[in-house]
C-alpha cells in the first residue's frame, strides 16, 4: 500500500450547483460551516437573527506556483462582459481575462465559495459557514450570514438574495441580509441552484424540489418529476429552463406548457451516469458539465457528449458558464484542482485548457528534490515535472511520461544532472545529463518491492543510492526491504532482524544513514547491517519523513508526531524524543531542516514551521491540497502534494 492509502488522504467530492446565476453545493447536505453569534436557523423568524459580522482575516506566505493562478477545486464561473470569475475552496477567487490570470479577495475568508453573481463592478460570492464576499471594481469585504452554507446567489434589480441549507431565503435591500422562509424546505434540505428570467426566479435542490416565484412568494412546482437531487439550473432565450442533478438527470420547463420533463436519459440511452454539476446557456446551445469529465450539449436533435473526441478535463467538473467574449459567445468550465476549460470563441471551437492558466498535471505529486538549476517532481500518473527558473519566473513541464499506464513514483532525489526516482512494483528511474531518465532493474524477485523513499549521497568520488520500502512474501507477510547502489549495481541490504513494517524515508550525512517507516520503525545503517533504534517509542504513529542537518535526525509522521534525534558521529549514545505540534494534528509527510529551523507539511494544505528554540507555528497555505513533498530551492520553500500543487514559500528574510 502506497503513503496516499496509508494517509487515506481521499479528495472530497464537493456537491455543486449552477450557472447563469448559479449556485453549489458540498461534500454533505451539511457542509462545512464555522459558528458565529446569532442564529441561520429554520425555526427563526425574520429579524430574530444578530447583525451579520466580518470573518477574522487569513494571511499566508505561501502561494501556488503550480497550477497558475491556483490549483483548489473551483465550484462556481461567472462571465461578465469581458471578465470571467471563478470561485472554490478556501475562499479563492480567481479573475481572468484575455490577458491574465489572477486571485482576488485573498486572505478575506477561508471558508470555500460555491457561487457568484454580479458583474467586474458589483461582484458577489456566498459560500460555507453563511460567507458572503462583495466586490466593488475589484475592492473586496466580507460578512458571514448565519452560520449554514450557502450554494445559490442571484439579483433582481438591487436586491441580492442567497439560500442554501436549510429554508432560509436570505434578502439583502440595504446594507444587511433579513431572513424569510422558503416552502417545502427542511432542515435536511438544500436549495443548490438559482436562475433570474425576468421577473420569473427558479430555486432547484436536494430531493427534486423547485421552486417557482412570479412577483411574490415561491411556489412549489415540478413536483413527482424526481426525486435526485438537483445542482443547477439556466434559462435559455426562449424561455425553457433546464435543471440538472443526480445520475446524469436533465430536466426542462416548457415555456408553454409551464410542465416539467425529464430529458435526459429519458426513455434512451445515458449519454452519462454521472452526477451533473452545472447546466449553462450560450446563445445556441445548452451544456451540462459532468463529474467524470464529460460535458454535454443540447442541439435540436438532443442530448449528445461534445467533448469526446478530446477530453481535456482529467478531473472532475464541477461548474460552467455562458461567457460573452467580445460579443461572440463561448462556454467555461471548471472544476478539480483548479482546472479550467474554455470552448471558444466560436461555439464550434474545441475545449481547451482556458487560458491563461498554466497547469502541466493534476495527478497527485508525491515528492520533489532540488538542484541548483530547478526541481523534480514526481507524481502517481508516472510522470516527471522539471522545474525551470526561479521565483515568478519559474516554469513547470513535463520531463518524463511513461508509455502507456505508469507506476505511481513515490519518491525522487537529485543531486547536479543525476537524480533517481522510485515507485511501486519496483520502479527506479535514473536520470544523467547524457541520457535522460532510463529505468533501471533493482530487483528480480517474484514480487519486486514497492519502493517509497530514495536518498541519492555524494561524498567525494562515491555516489551511493538508498532505495527503502517493502516487499510481500509467499506468505502475504510485509516485510522492510532495502536497496544500495554504489557503482553500477543494486545490492540489497541486510535487516536484523527481519522487520514487519514498510519504509516511507531514507536519508543521512557523510557518516550515518537512517530510515523510517510504519508503527514508528527507525532503522540505522551500521557495519553490520540496518538494526532498529527508539524500538517502541513511537509505534503508535507512521513516520514519513526523515529529515537531516548535521548530525542531527528528525522524522514527523502522523497526527503531528515529531521525531528529534541529537547524536555524536556513530550515533553512538544518541536518544529519540518525541513530541508533536500542538496547533494542529495533521499527518505530517513531508519535513525539511533548514539549519536548526525545521519545515513540516501534510494533510489539508498544512504547514508548519519551527525556529531554534522549539517553537512551532502553523502557517495557513489556502490549499486544500494534501502536501506530500518539500525542499529548498535557492530562497524559497517549495511544497507539492494533491492535484499537481506546487506551493512556494519566500524563504528571504525569514529568519
């Protein structure tokens, strides 16, 4: 079992809503909320609640270098004119245009943001915990309204209005938000989506149910047509209106008959199961984006997959929009790690990543190692990333693809042109300045090892290389396995005695070498071979990690755990202490030495750092990703994890 599973780092797949006006959803009817005085509760009448306050500002040092402008899942797009705004987890919000593409309202809210109305000089956002962003030609504030989240936003005239959990209609006419109820809505209950067709407004959501309001209160229709739970919700010219949701189900109003059917499947084939996120309206057609990717097109024959024959979108789908180009239309998508598709100008143009995002991959990266020159990273597609130049001018691209389907890489060490990267089933690439990167055999056995952490060390002329990780036996028992390579063959290493456990870390100095793995497994290399030291002292956590500087050894794994290790040359006499972090207990897999600071990141997007004298402080990222990977490049601080992020830390002044 590779370091994700172990983690059961699992990405969350957020519930979304719709476009046009648009709305989303999350990983639960409940969400993720944040408490806050007053109420947000269905049992409140109007007025019963107190006055909306302001989210506590988030800072961070951190910013993502890989994918450009951010790599967070993106839940909701607006197009405005020539702008488009997209919208998503941990309060990004990311304004592109023609010519860049950028975050704004950073550090105003971690809470995730799941819709968008307005235009480029009214903008407005609404997310979990009641969050509720307003900006005003790109000038930014914030308030929390209640405390459920909130998956639709949309105007009439200068009104705004946002629902979500729960039957709460929430209206703002002045400066605050006043709450109403919303019929045939429970506590259970969530409105996902809102469209405006003149002074008619359309609310779909969980369960099936629309709402309909014509000039006064909402009125239940549809009703019986599903049961699924409906996301989104657009209106065409004509005035059809469309709602998509649950297992591939389109349904649409006929503007005539004032009925409600179900389009797709309908009584043909699926063109997809999968859940739709976002339907949206261009001037001639109707789309609807697909959790798998997929993105469907209604012409005057039906339903059909208008991204077949190039799925660009590796993740899931979470939104679209009708976008306004110059006048000539075209459609965005966005979705899993900040992916971004455009279609357009010309409706008949193929779907493309947008521009202007940079994004290489959105396979989880699970390691990186840094030269003078750049970094490499490594990802569970197989491939390999090169890093090239430095701070804002630095560039990501793809080094190695495996042909065909690649075994996750699990860890990578460079040193100058030569770098080593290893995986599982016994994976090992080799990369010189001559040859580019050439697999190599490191095991003949029936069952070659999954290898999870390498340590490329030179000293002088020797050049050794350490291969850790763990192998299975005819018996179905896992047992520790280690590699060296001092020349041009790999030798495996003796273990006394046999050990249980999977190694995840290698690395030493000129005189020790050290490994870690499960239940608090620490291995040193000797004369005679690996032998376990701190044997039961953290057997109740995973190490990761292994860091070094100088003589000292450090290993972090999970629930914050920390591992510290002074010694002599030899480590004879030496001793572990353990602690752990105590602003958070986040499974720590990755750690850095820098000097006597120390570097830690993990689950979630944390990030850690300790000074000197023992004192930890946690540094938010506004990442949702899992951080498997970090080094030092030069004057920053570079992390990898989840979704292809890159994080970059100014290391400049730090200290």
């Amino acid at each position: 079992m590779h370091l994700a599973a172990r983690l059961g780092l699992v990405l969350c797949t957020f519930g979304l809503g719709g476009l046009g006006t648009l709305a989303q959803s999350g990983c639960s009817d409940k969400g993720t909320t944040q408490p806050m005085d007053g109420g947000g509760r269905g049992d409140l009448n109007p007025g019963d609640l107190a006055q909306p306050k302001a989210p506590p500002p988030v800072s961070t040092v951190w910013n993502f270098e890989h994918p450009r402008p951010q790599g967070n899942n993106l839940y909701a797009i607006r197009a405005t004119g020539a702008d488009t705004y997209a919208a998503g987890d941990q309060g990004a919000l990311v304004h592109l245009t023609d010519a860049a593409g950028t975050r704004e309202a950073v550090g105003l809210t971690q809470n995730t943001l799941r819709a968008l109305t307005g235009t480029s000089a009214s903008l407005w956002a609404v997310g979990d915990g009641g969050i509720v962003l307003h900006g005003q030609n790109g000038s930014y504030t914030a308030q929390l309204v209640g405390i459920t989240p909130l998956y639709a936003v949309w105007q009439k005239g200068d009104t705004v209005y946002a629902a979500g959990q729960e039957n709460l209609l929430w209206t703002r006419t002045g400066t605050d938000f006043q709450s109403s109820k919303l019929p045939g809505m429970g506590a259970a209950a969530a409105i996902r989506g809102a469209v405006v067709l003149g002074n008619d407004v359309y609310l779909v959501g969980s369960g099936g149910r629309i709402l309909h309001q014509q000039n006064g209160p909402f009125d239940i229709e549809g009703d019986g047509v599903t049961a699924e739970d409906l996301n989104s919700v657009a209106a065409d010219a004509d005035g059809s209106i469309y709602a998509v949701g649950v297992a591939g189900r389109v349904l649409r109003r006929d503007p005539v008959k004032a009925t409600w059917t179900v389009e797709h499947p309908g009584q043909g084939p699926a063109l997809t199961r999968a859940e739709l996120r976002a339907v949206w309206v261009t001037a001639s057609s109707v789309y609807a984006a697909a959790m798998d990717g997929t993105i469907l097109r209604r012409s005057k024959t039906g339903w059909a997959v208008d991204n077949a024959g190039a799925k660009v979108a590796p993740g899931l789908l979470f939104s679209g929009s009708a976008a306004a180009t110059g006048g000539i239309g075209g459609s965005w998508a966005a979705g899993e790690a900040g992916t971004l598709l455009r279609r357009g100008p010309q409706d008949g143009d193929a779907w493309k990543l947008g521009y202007p995002t940079t994004q290489v991959s959105i396979a989880t990266l699970s390691a990186i190692s840094t030269t003078d020159t750049g970094a490499y990273a490594v990802g569970q597609d197989g491939r390999i990333l090169k890093r090239s130049g430095t701070g804002d001018a630095a560039v990501w691209a793809v080094d190695y693809a495996p042909t065909g389907l690649g075994q996750p890489l699990l860890s990578v060490s460079a040193l100058a042109e030569e770098a080593y990267a290893v995986g599982l089933a016994g994976t090992v690439l080799h990369k010189t300045a001559d040859k580019g990167w050439q697999p190599e055999k490191i095991d003949g056995a029936a069952r070659p090892a999954d290898l999870r952490g390498v340590w490329l060390h030179r000293a002088g002329a020797s050049v050794d290389v350490y291969a850790v990780g763990s192998t299975v036996t005819g018996a179905a028992e896992e047992l520790a396995v280690i590699y060296h390579k001092n020349g041009a063959t790999w030798t495996q290493e003796t273990i006394t005695p046999d050990l249980s456990e999977a190694l995840f870390s290698v690395n030493g100095n000129d005189s020790d070498v050290l490994a870690v793995g499960t239940r608090g497994a620490i291995l040193h290399r000797g004369n005679a071979g690996w032998t376990v030291e701190g044997e039961g002292l953290a057997q109740d956590v995973e190490l990761y990690s292994l860091a070094v500087s100088g003589g000292d050894f450090y290993a972090a794994g999970t629930r914050g755990t920390v591992m510290a290790r002074t010694a002599p040359t030899g480590m004879t006499g030496a001793s572990w202490k353990k602690s752990v972090i105590p602003q958070g207990g986040a499974n720590l897999t990755a750690l850095l030495a820098i000097g006597k600071d120390l570097w830690a990141v993990g689950g979630g997007g944390f990030a850690a750092h300790r000074v000197a004298d023992g004192t930890w402080t946690v540094e938010p990222t506004l990442a949702t990703s899992n951080l498997s990977g970090l080094a030092q490049g030069g004057t920053s601080l570079l992390a990898v994890g989840s979704g292809g992020s890159v994080l970059r830390r100014d290391l400049s002044g730090n200290k």
